[in-house]
C-alpha cells in the first residue's frame, strides 16, 4: 500500500527546495496543484511513497 502526504506552499520559490526535500527521504511527486489567485496563491505538493 502506497503513501501519500499533501505539502502547503506559500511561496513559489519554495517548490523547488520542498520536491528536493521530499525527494531525499524516498517520497516522489505525484500531483501538484495551484489554487487562489493574485498574490493569494497556495501550492499544493501531494508526494506518494
């Protein structure tokens, strides 16, 4: 059975540095998503392992 655990991110400079992170301790990217708009925009990371 697959895990999975969502990431908030404010900043979208972040994204980066949070997929490095995740990546290191065995987790991939599954899906990412952007909500909101103008400068109220949240980043979604949903990583599977």
């Amino acid at each position: 059975m697959k895990d999975y655990i969502c990431v908030q991110v404010e900043n979208h400079k972040e994204i980066g540095k949070t997929i490095t992170e995740y990546q290191k301790d065995g987790w991939r990217l599954h899906t990412y998503q952007a909500t909101g708009r103008d400068i109220w925009i949240k980043h979604y990371l949903l990583f599977e392992r």
